[in-house]
C-alpha cells in the first residue's frame, strides 16, 4: 500500500494535494475522483456511536442516528478495569463497521485539572497513569474492530472557558508528567490511528501550529505514526499547521485555505515535501479504513443495550454505607424521591450526545416492587422549587422503612462549551435532603453527575451512590446495586474535595484571563491534597463494597534494583464475608528520599487491578514496575530520571490510605551527569566531590588572597573561614566572579564551568 501511495501523490497536481489536507464537509475526507481515491467518515463516538445523520437538513448539528449510549468516560473511569473499557470500545467498533465509519473521535484523556470544567464528563481522571491505561485499553478495543480513534484532545486542554483562544502556561515538568503523559501511554500502548489537536494554545503556540509536541514529542519521540488532525474549528494558520506536522484539517471549509498554502508552496515558504508527507498520511488513514471496512457487518442494539447495561454495574462507586443501610431487602418499604428515579441523566451534552434507542429509568427497572413509592420532590431538567412536591416528599418519608434520594446535576449544569460556576448541587435538593433526614434516619442519596459535587449533608445520611453518568443502562444497573443483586465495585477516579476553594487550582482556573497559569505544577488532585494535608470529602481511589476484603502482607522479589531492571510486588487479598465481590488492589509509589532537592509528591498511583472473589476466597496478585514506575522529569537532562535511594511500594485502598508497604532501594545504571552554569551554587558544588575538586582551588584562592589584602593574623583567618563558609553557601560562581573584586576572573569561570561540564 505503501509503494501505491506514493505513486498517487506523484500524479496529484498542488491544488489536489492540498484539497486533500481538508475535510469536504464536517465528518468527510475529500475524494479525488481522477484518481479514484475515496472518500471515508468519522463520527463522534466516546460514549456511544454519534454518526451525522446523511438525510438530516443541516449536517453539522446535532442530528445523529439512534443509537447505544455507554457510560462516559468518567464512569469508566471508575470501573477501574480496562477489561470493560476495551469491550466497550469493541462493540463502538462493530457499531461503526455497521455504519461506514472509518474512525471514532475518541477518547479523551486530559487531565481533569479543576472540577469546574464543563466537559469533565468526557474526560477519565484526574491522574495520568489510569487515564492512559483507559484510553489505550477503549483504543485497542474499537481498533480491533477495524475502526479507528482519534486520541484527543492533544494537549494542555482543560476548560472550555475561551477554550479556542486561551494559552496555557505550563512548566516543563508539569507538561510531561502531568498532561502529556497520558497521551503518552495510550500512544506507545495502543497506537491510535490518529490524534486530535486541541483548540488552545500551549505555552504561546497554537497547539494547530505546535511542531514541538506534533512531531518533535509525539512523532520523534513517542513514535505515533498515524494522522494528526485538527479538533473542528481548531486551525488559526494552514501554512503553519503543515510545516508543524497537522496532516488533516476539520471540518471542511471550502477550501479557504487552499489558496494560501498553494501561493506559500509555489513562494518557497512552505516545502512541498512537508506537504506531500501529511498527504502521505491522509491517504494511509483512507485506505487503511478502506482495507479493514466489513461491508457484513451488522448492529444488533438490543443486544448492545445489554452491554451497555452490564457495563455500568461496574462503574457504580459506593461512597457510603453506615450501618450496613445497603443493600435494601426486598421486604422492606422504600420511597423514592427526586425527578433523577424517572427521568435519569445518564449522559453529557455537546459532541458526544448520543441519540438514544433505549433508555432504562430506576422506576422502570423497579416495575416489580410492590413496597416502592415514588415522589418527585424536585425535577431532574432544573433547580426549580415547588412547595407541594416537596411538602408531599417529606410527609410519605416519614413512613417508609428508607428513603432514597435521587439527587445529581441537570444538564444546564455542565456541558461541552461552558465550565461550572460551582460545583455544589442545586440548592433545592440539599435543601430538600436535610429536611429528609429530619423526618427519616435511613436515607440514601444516589448522585447523577458529571464530576464532582459538594455534599454538605453527607455526614447526616447513611448511604450515598455515586453512579456519574452511567449511560442508558444506568437505570437497572442502579436498582440492581441498590437490592445487592450486583455489589458495587468502583472507585473514584478523582477527588471529591470539601469545597471548591480546596482544589489545586482555584485561584487560577478560568477567570478573565487569556493566559491560564498552571502554578500549582505536578500537584494536581490527590498529589495536591496528600501533599497539602488537606482534608477531603471523599479521596482518589475510594469506594466501598457489600464484602470485606483484608490483605496479606505485600511482598517484592527483590530489595533493590537498578533503573534498567524491574520489581515484582505480590500480595495476597482476601474476601472475609459471605458476598461474592470485587476489589480493586491500587499500588502506589513514593519517593522516600530524605533532603532531596526535586519536589515530590506523596505518592502515585502506578498500578491496579480489578478482581472477583467469592465468599471466603484468597487471591494472589502481583505486579511488574518498571523504571517508569519511580522516575521524575528532569528538565535539566530533557528526559525521565529515576533520582537514587528508597522508594515506598504501597498497597492503598484509595490515595490516602495505606494497607501494607514495603521499601526499596532503587539504583540509576548510570549516574545522572550534572549540568552546571554560572548560577550553581558553592554548596551544591561541594556536596559533589568531583566538582568540588575542580573549584576549591578558585575559591581558596579567593579567602586566602582576601585575608592577606587584610592582613589578618591566623586566630582571626580561622573564624573568618568559619564565616566564609556561611556566607558561600549560596553564593554562586558568578557572584563569586562578581564579590571577589579581580580574584577570581571571568576567564577563570569560563575555565571552571568548561572543567565541571567536562567531567
């Protein structure tokens, strides 16, 4: 296919080359009849297939087939198992061969950064490693069907807020560690078709035009060998675009930058070999998806329905179960409150809105239970009050056994195109929940949202769900948690914080600025709040379950190693009860590093796995690290460095809570070469006996001229060298070239610096 591409390109004119580097509408490559090169489509598509209705009068809005929506990213998130993930994006894929769809845009993997982001729903965590292992396991997934991905959205894209316009401003270190990385991981794992640039700008560059992450670090470094192409809208320069490495623009626009792409070819300023390689591309994704197309496939939605269904009985994180209030018997009289129970909110809005078959409500799935009573108390589309519905809540709870609330976010709250103002529930129903728990001890809240929400309550009722937006099965998924006919086994892939003025980035999230500041750096959730010590309403990682799991004492095959080696963690997990259930095991990291100077957070989370135990069953699981496992990104060196000493592996039942830990001593192969410059400092420079060799003589030189210009006797040149010591700490070779008044020269620091860096 290779050689047949580029004898295509070879007989393609400049205007056809460049045609080629646009879509011919929203959701279509361009076709090139001459030489018979075909057009292909994608479709949103990262919770449920979103294909554009052809029949449909205007195809860039929201009129889209019917089809199946799963539960969004966050709630596959919380599942914390890639197994359901990948089945998840294998049946979008058998959805979109059904279709012609030669691509998903999908998934998205940025950082959730501040819980105000309108489109966090979309996105799976706030920590990097467990949205890339999702996002690499949703990409094997769809691509073993034949179908694309389109990685998304690359990179530094946190909020909706001037979303195609604001620069963000990140550190180097933050950028790797924090907000690349999981591309990273989805990139190298999973090797998606193509990738998504996002609308903002990064660190002044629009990310349409950003040649150092579309190709010097997703390219060149990571090895992504696929399509680049823009989110829709997100070109501001074509010419640039080209010359970065931005094979393909979205949507089409009718050509409104062809002209100056082809006057930029012809003027010299853009090379044609830079536009023949994103044609290159172009063709290679069209004929790939030509190639891998089953024209037999077929969609059965019923049956997807039922995945869908089973996939959120995964996701549904039990937050609270004070006196084993849950699971509810069957005999005992429930009410249920909240518009939430019949009209459930079971996704987000703007691109990934899926035009739904089938949608179960907790009512419908709860048609068999005699003893269940229903009352509105509050609607599920607003936050409007109404006196009588509310009055009529709290009279029926004053009699029923428990009562569940169902409480969550309404659309108008959170959406692709707009962030939060807040992130507390409308006010009507915690209003309405206090006045529950006067009348009635057993309350329930079952929670419908995005992201996270403020529960100023939660210390007063004894149970609370967290179902997110569990997609169109949500219905029966949470009846079926509610009566134990499936235990919940999720965990929060993010932190639930006391209030909004806790989070990492309260003070410069959005605003009026054009130039987001990312200053609180690597400490973004649970790194922030651990390291911080600030008090949580629910931490990274949490979730109960209707078992009692217990854990052996964690073993590792080795106490020490080197970077280029690997350590194997086992540990022995436990189901004490009578409840067949899941656990997730969670091995963190930290760096036991005493008088470091790299910032550190407290721990990360490294490795996870979800597992079924039956009653009274012991399992053992073990996992593999690997340098990645216990590195920082060193600025200094450009690249990963896993800094010597002790590092704590820790088995934790969520970010804040340690089970068992056992330390070891991790060795770099080969030492890290110190860079120094004028700015390094004397103690530094003594701490390290090889460059303090080479200075001492300078700075000898330095006090013993010094003391002979003052003529200082040897008691006094003894307690002045004591002085001397304090003073030079943090004096630098610089200031010492500066201070010591001709003794040390210039020409001198250009000879240490040339011997230090040499060494």
């Amino acid at each position: 296919m290779a050689n047949k591409i580029k004898e295509i390109i070879k007989k393609l004119t400049l205007e056809e080359k460049v045609s080629l580097c646009s879509g011919s509408d929203y959701w279509h490559t361009k076709a090139i009849d001459r030489l018979g090169i075909p057009s292909v489509m994608v479709s949103d598509g990262p919770s449920g297939l979103r294909k554009q209705d052809v029949e449909a009068e205007n195809p860039g809005v929201n009129q889209s087939i019917k089809a199946v929506c799963f539960p969004t990213a966050v709630s596959l998130a919380a599942s914390f198992d890639t197994e359901i993930v990948q089945t998840v994006g294998e049946t979008i894929g058998r959805e979109c061969q059904a279709e012609n769809v030669a691509a998903v845009l999908g998934p998205g993997v940025n950082i959730k950064r501040s819980p105000l982001c309108g489109r966090n729903f979309e996105y799976y965590s706030e920590d990097p490693y467990l949205a890339g292992k999702m996002g690499a396991a949703f990409i094997r997934g769809v691509q073993s069907a034949g179908v694309g991905t389109s990685l998304k959205h690359f990179c530094a894209n946190n909020q909706e807020y001037r979303r195609n316009s604001y620069d963000s401003r990140v550190d180097e270190r933050t950028l790797r560690e924090i907000y690349l990385r999981a591309f990273e991981i989805a990139v190298r794992e999973s090797k998606p078709w193509t990738v998504m640039c996002a609308y903002n700008l990064v660190n002044g560059v629009q990310m349409s035009e950003n040649k150092r992450l579309l190709t010097d670090i997703l390219r060149n470094e990571w090895g992504f060998d696929g399509l680049a192409m823009s989110d829709w809208g997100a070109v501001r320069d074509r010419v640039k675009g080209i010359a970065a490495g931005l094979d393909l623009e979205m949507p089409g626009n009718c050509g409104a930058y062809d002209d100056l792409v082809i006057e930029a070819v012809r003027d010299g300023e853009l090379s044609e070999k830079a536009l023949d390689i994103c044609v290159e591309r172009v063709l290679e994704f069209v004929y790939r998806s030509i190639e891998n197309h089953n024209a037999q496939a077929a969609w059965d939605k019923e049956e997807d329905h039922r995945i869908a269904r089973n996939i959120a009985n995964e996701c549904i994180v039990l937050l609270k179960n004070d006196e084993g209030v849950l699971p509810i018997k069957n005999d005992e009289y429930v009410l249920f409150i909240g518009g939430f129970a019949k009209n459930v909110r079971f996704q987000g809005g703007g691109s990934s809105h899926v035009n739904c078959v089938n949608v179960d409500s907790v009512l419908y799935a709860m048609q068999w239970n005699t003893k269940l009573r229903y009352e509105e108390g509050y609607s599920s589309f607003d936050d409007s009050v109404d006196q009588r519905k509310i009055k009529s809540a709290i009279e029926s709870a004053k009699d029923a056994d428990k009562v569940v609330i169902f409480a969550g976010l309404p659309d108008s709250y959170e959406s692709e195109g707009y962030d939060r103002k807040h992130i507390d529930l409308p006010q009507v129903q915690n209003d309405l929940i206090e006045e529950i728990v006067k009348v009635n001890p057993h309350v329930i809240v079952v929670l419908q949202n995005g992201s996270c929400v403020t529960m100023p309550w939660a210390d007063r009722v004894q149970g609370i769900m967290e179902t997110y937006l569990c997609g169109e099965g949500i219905g029966v998924a949470t009846a079926r948690a509610l009566y134990g006919k499936v235990n919940p086994s999720g965990r929060l892939p993010e932190t639930f914080p006391l209030r909004l003025e806790d989070t990492p980035s309260y003070i410069d999230f959005s605003g009026d600025c054009q130039v987001i500041d990312y200053r609180e750096g690597i400490f973004t959730g649970y790194r922030y709040y651990t390291k911080k010590k600030i008090p949580v309403l629910f931490p990274f990682g949490h979730g109960l379950s209707y078992s009692k799991f217990s854990y052996g004492i964690m073993k590792t095959d080795t106490d020490s190693m080197k970077d280029d080696e690997t350590v194997e963690v086992t540990v022995d997990v436990i189901n004490e009860s009578d409840i067949p259930g899941k656990e997730v095991v969670q091995l963190y990291v930290e760096a036991d590093i005493p008088n470091t100077g790299v910032r550190r957070t407290v721990r990360e989370l490294k490795a996870f796995t979800k597992i079924f135990l039956d009653a009274h069953e012991k399992k053992n699981v073990s996992f593999i690290l690997d340098k990645s496992a216990f590195a920082y990104y060193d600025v200094e060196i450009s690249d990963w460095y896993v800094e010597p000493g002790d590092y704590k592996l820790e088995i934790c039942r969520n970010a804040e809570e340690v089970i068992s830990y056992r330390t070891i001593s991790v060795t770099p192969k080969r030492p890290k070469k110190k860079i120094y410059n004028e700015n390094s400092v004397y103690k530094d420079l003594k701490e390290d006996k090889h460059a303090w060799k080479i200075v001492k003589p300078y700075f000898d030189k330095y006090i013993r001229e010094y003391l002979n210009d003052q003529n200082t006797d040897e008691q006094a040149a003894e307690a002045f060298g004591a002085d001397m010591e304090i003073f030079l700490a943090d004096c630098t070779i610089r200031n010492a070239v500066n201070m010591s008044q001709g003794k040390i020269t210039r020409q001198e620091m250009e000879e240490i610096l040339d011997k230090l860096n040499k060494q």
